[in-house]
C-alpha cells in the first residue's frame, strides 16, 4: 500500500506521535500539516490566528493538506482539519484516514502535561477537561464520517501503531 495515511482526532490524541512511530514502521515520510504550515508562514498557530482570525487558519490549512498529499506518507492532520467539508471529502478519496480516538480523561491529561500554547492556542477560553470534552462532543461524529478505520488511541503509542497496521493488514518491516 502506498496510499496516503491521514491521522485524524482532537487535540492530544497522539496524531504526531503515532505518525512518527507509523512511519518507521511502514516505511513511508512523515508530515504535519500544523508543522508545515507554521514553517512556510514563519508563525505559530496561535499567531496566524490572532492575525486572520480561525478562517484564515483554516484556509492556510487546507491549503497545506492538498500540499503535502503524496504516495507513501504519513499525515497527521490538525485537530480542527475536518471542520472543512472539502477536507473531509479530499481526505476520504485521496488515501485512507485514520481517527485516533481517545476519551475525555486522557486527551485532557497529555494536553495538562505537554500544553504546547503557542502550538494549541484554546478553542473556548475554559479549562483544558472541559474543552477538550465540548470540542469533542463537536467535533467526535465529523472524525467517525471522515475515518475509514477508528482506532483506539488510549494505549501506548506501540500498541496503536500496532492496531493501524493490524486494520490496513501491513506487516511490520524491520
């Protein structure tokens, strides 16, 4: 398979980690389409926010996802990217999307312990367990219409690579 592979799901859901480790594991390149757009505007998220508002980040986003689309890669997605239905749509037909699903108590503690601000700029101003559980009562049917495939990403990031291998049927190649 040589398919793109999208990484969806909320903020803290490992969608970096997990892409790092599941290109090792299958050989093909990594990209973060937040990553790739901080580096060709030469601002954080945050920044691009407070100066074009979340609709010009979102369309800086697209933008970058039909960019970054090729055979053999990685991407893990920001957490907003399927707020767009062209990106929905685009990620669906262009290879095969992944949403890495994980509860309220998890994603809320990854994000209390790695708060990454300028990266993750807040969504809703309240708490972080309380965002995380509003955005993903939003956003949690937009990911499962997008997914191809929901994984459980809970667990230890070897354990979630395993599972997404384990549903695309790619045996591991040391």
């Amino acid at each position: 398979m040589t398919q793109p592979i999208f990484l969806i799901g909320a903020r803290g859901c490992g969608k970096t980690t997990i892409g790092q480790a599941l290109t090792r594991a299958c050989h093909f390149q990594f990209v973060d389409t937040d990553q790739v757009l901080q580096q060709r505007s030469g601002l954080s998220v945050a920044d691009i926010v407070a100066a074009e508002g979340w609709q010009g980040f979102r369309a800086r986003e697209t933008e970058t996802l039909m960019s970054v689309t090729a055979p053999g890669t990685v991407i893990a997605t920001g957490g907003g990217i399927i707020l767009a239905p062209v990106n929905r749509e685009f990620m669906r037909q262009s290879g095969v999307v992944i949403y890495l699903n994980a509860p309220v108590p998890v994603l809320a503690g990854r994000l209390e312990a790695f708060p990454e601000a300028d990266q993750r700029p807040t969504l809703t101003g309240k708490p972080i367990s309380e965002e995380v559980a509003d955005v993903l009562a939003q956003r949690d049917a937009l990911y499962r219409e997008t997914a191809h495939y929901v994984v459980d990403a809970s667990t230890a990031p070897e354990r979630v690579v395993t599972q997404i291998l384990d549903v695309l049927h790619l045996a591991t190649v040391s």
